[in-house]
C-alpha cells in the first residue's frame, strides 16, 4: 500500500519586502517516492505550479538556512511568528514563498512518522525501476528509421 500525506495550506507569494500575496498550496509526499516532497500551487492561471525537491532540503531548512541552485529553504521570523521560506528559481521564472512554520513542521514530522530519516532506500524500488529502464520495447513496425528484417529482395530489385 502506498502512503500518500497531504496538507493544504494558504502560503505568501512574496512579491517584494512590503507586499506579498496569500495563494493555495497543497504539499505532498509519497512513501513509494520517500525522497522526494512536492508543493503546488497556483499563481494567475488554471494550471497549477508543480515542484520537487528533496524532503530533507526543506527538513533542514526548517531549522538553518540550506540549499543552493534551484530550491533554497530558510527559516525566518515574520510579525511574531515563525516562517519558512521557500525561494524557487527555474528558466521559466522565480518564486520566493513563505509559509507559517508550525503547519509545515507538523506536515514534515507525519511523513517522518511514515518513513524516518535513512530508512527511505527500503521503500524504493530499485531493481523494478532498471528492469522497466532497461526493457526492450516491442518491435513496432511504425518506427521511422528502424531497420527490419526482409524475406526477399527490397521491392524492384531483380
């Protein structure tokens, strides 16, 4: 059976130190995926923003900032109150979020409920996901390009 733990919650897409926006988000995680956490949310359209990052990126910036690259996570307090803030980069824009601590702490401390800090090899998969990498596909004589085999000459030759 495959676990899935979910949280909806309304974060602050920070559109400058004195203006920010509330927007619906909804974290995941997947037990069959026990690396992996995942955040969307909409900003301006119908389809939704997908992220995925690595669970222990976003335990860790609970507490000290971390990351570099693509996600970085820091803690932060903000009017009184604890935050965490989530800064996203990618060729197709930036985001930085900030969400209040405690739901995403109490979200993080159920999935480490789930599967704990070094056990999430034991949920993975690793022999299926080579056998499905390495699996010759079906011969499909569709294919542009490929080669198959002839019973005679090509048509037209003699």
């Amino acid at each position: 059976m495959h676990t899935v733990v979910e949280r909806e919650l309304e974060i602050a897409l920070v559109l400058s130190p004195e203006r920010s926006i509330p927007v619906p988000a909804r974290l995941t995680y997947r037990a069959e995926d026990p690396y992996a956490v995942h955040i969307s949310f909409h900003i301006d359209s119908d389809a939704a923003v997908n992220w995925t990052f690595a669970r222990d990126l976003l335990v860790e910036g609970v507490f000290r900032p971390c990351g570099q690259g693509d996600v970085r996570v820091w803690p932060r307090r903000s009017q009184g109150r604890g935050t965490v803030c989530i800064a996203l980069s990618s060729p197709n824009g930036e985001a930085l979020l900030e969400a209040a601590a405690a739901p995403v702490s109490a979200w993080l401390e159920r999935t480490l409920r789930i599967c704990p800090p070094g056990s999430e090899h034991e949920r993975v998969d690793v022999e299926g996901a080579l056998l499905e990498l390495t699996a010759v596909a079906p011969y499909d004589e569709g294919r542009p390009g490929e080669s198959r085999p002839v019973d005679g000459p090509p048509d037209g030759a003699a």
